[in-house]
C-alpha cells in the first residue's frame, strides 16, 4: 500500500529477487505504478442556442484525464432548468441523437470517470442548453400566426451583427434572415392563414 501523502502522478518502481534454495536468485522485471488520486475532466460542446426545424438534435462531448485515461461519461439532462436526472449512464461514446418536447429548453451536463475510478466533481450547472422551438414559432409563445411572419419581415435582410439583427428570426441559423426563414414560417401556418 503507498504512503497516503503520495501526490498524484508519483511513480512507485518496483523489483523483487527471487530465491529457490538451492539456485542462483532471479530478479523480476521492473514493475511501475503511478498514484492517480486526480478527477477527469469533460465538457458538453456547444449546441445551438435554438432548434426549430426538428426537435432531434446531437449532443455531443469531450473529456482528459492528466495522469490515466477516461473509462466513461455519465451525461446529465435538466427540462426547463429542473433537476439533472441522468440521460446516458457510463458511456464511452462521445455524443448521442437527443429528442426533445417543442417549448422546452434542455440543459446538459457531464461527469467523467476514470480507469483509477476518480470521479469527476461538477456543479449542477448546464454546460450547453437548447431551445426545442415549434417549427415556425419565432417569438416562442407556443402559436405560428402573422406575429412570426411580421418578426421575420423586420429582421429580413439582417446579418449577425448589423442592426435589427434578430436571431429569432433567422430559424435556419445560417446568420442572415432572408426568404429562405420567411418561407419555413409561412409554410408552417395554420391552413388558410392571411397575414399581410
């Protein structure tokens, strides 16, 4: 057993000599072992702040580990800024397809382990979120109606960055809202809807 104030990232060398009675002694190859009492570290990589052309989405996220390697990651979802409950238990794959409910955000946390077993210590603070938005609702209010189509008529032409900008408005993210937005709004009113 390694004394207890062995810092992290110590080796311990280790050779034994060997001695049947009456033949010469035999010495054993050099053995290490490194003290790791050092947590992973692992991060959900940025989403979109929004998704409005479907609900299914990738999540995905990264890891280190300074002195072993990572075993697995335990990914963490919180609804509308609830408690984290565990989505994806003791995974080594590095992101997975997410499905989430129109009108709620979704907030995602990780927690590495290593192959020590140290246990990666985070707060319960999301680390990447995303709106989960009604395909057409540009102002979030749970309805597409002319408001959203007046919302894009006013940010129209706008490029991230220029004044009147409205990422709201530009539904497909490509930074500019163009007709290409106004199409998907106007395709995505109820049946028989007249805006002008």
């Amino acid at each position: 057993m390694p004394l207890p104030a062995l810092s992290s990232g110590t080796a311990i060398h280790n050779t034994a000599t060997i001695q049947f009675d009456v033949f010469s002694p035999n010495t054993t190859n050099q053995v290490v072992n490194v003290i790791d009492s050092t947590p992973p570290t692992s991060t959900i990589n940025p989403l979109p702040w929004r998704t409005m052309t479907s609900p299914n989405f990738t999540v995905t996220w990264e890891g280190s580990d300074t002195i072993g390697s990572i075993a697995n990651f335990t990914i963490f979802e919180s609804v509308n800024g609830g408690p984290f409950t565990p989505y994806l238990q003791n995974s080594t794959d590095t992101q997975t397809n997410f499905t989430g409910q129109p009108g709620n955000t979704y907030g995602f946390v990780s927690i590495a382990t290593d192959t020590a077993g140290n246990v990666e210590v985070e707060q319960p603070v999301s680390e990447a979120t995303i709106l989960v938005s009604l395909p057409g609702d540009v102002n979030g209010d749970g309805l597409v109606n002319c408001t959203d189509v007046d919302l894009v008529k006013a940010a129209f032409g706008k490029k991230v960055g220029q004044s009147g900008y409205n990422r709201a408005a530009d539904v497909n993210n490509d930074g500019v809202v163009n007709i290409s937005d106004l199409a998907f709004v106007t395709q995505h009113l109820l049946a028989g809807t007249v805006c002008h």
